[in-house]
C-alpha cells in the first residue's frame, strides 16, 4: 500500500494507525524472536544442569576407584615389606625365628 493512498483514503488518523501497526508488528516479530532465544538458552541450561549431575557420579566413581587402587597399592607395598611371596625370604625368616628361640630356650 501506499502512504499516499492511505493518506487520501483515511487521512492523518489512518496514517498514524498504520504506523503504530507496523511498528507494532515489527516489535510482536522481535519479542517472538526473544522467546524462541530464552527457550533455547532455558533449554542449554537445563542441559547443563544435567551434564554437571552426570559428571558428579563420574567424578563419585572415579574416586572409588582411585581409593581402591590406593588400598591395593597399599597391600602390595605391606606383601612386598614382608615379602611373605619369596619361598628364599620366607625359609630364611622361619631359620632366624629358630636361631632366636633357640637362643632364647638357652640364654
């Protein structure tokens, strides 16, 4: 349409009633585009809400598994002090603990 027409058909009321329309129009275009907007972001936030919940069992189950691996690290260093897995070692601790009680029996 033209401004002109509208002008001559409606006058100055029907020019400013077309112009508060459009520019209303323009504006119901923006604030439609600001929803989708903050619906997508809404959406990126409640994704990663989820994300952190899933990286936190993560994380639990990796710290299980590191106190275990210290647990059996520790037992390993405990057999390894001893070393209770050397038939030599342990035929040569039982002669010592012999050589001790037998002193012990005769001193």
């Amino acid at each position: 349409m033209s401004v002109l027409k509208i002008l001559g058909d409606f006058g100055t009321v029907g020019l400013v009633i077309f112009l508060w329309w459009s520019d209303n129009k323009r504006m119901w275009a923006v604030l439609d585009q600001y929803k989708k907007d903050m619906n997508e972001q809404r959406e990126m936030y409640k994704s990663n809400v989820s994300l952190c919940k899933d990286f936190a069992t993560v994380t639990n189950d990796l710290r299980d598994i590191v106190t275990l691996n210290i647990q059996t690290m520790t037992e390993c260093k405990d057999s390894i002090n001893q070393n209770q897995f050397c038939p030599v070692i342990r035929i040569s601790k039982k002669k010592a603990m012999r050589l001790v009680d037998e002193e012990a029996v005769e001193g």
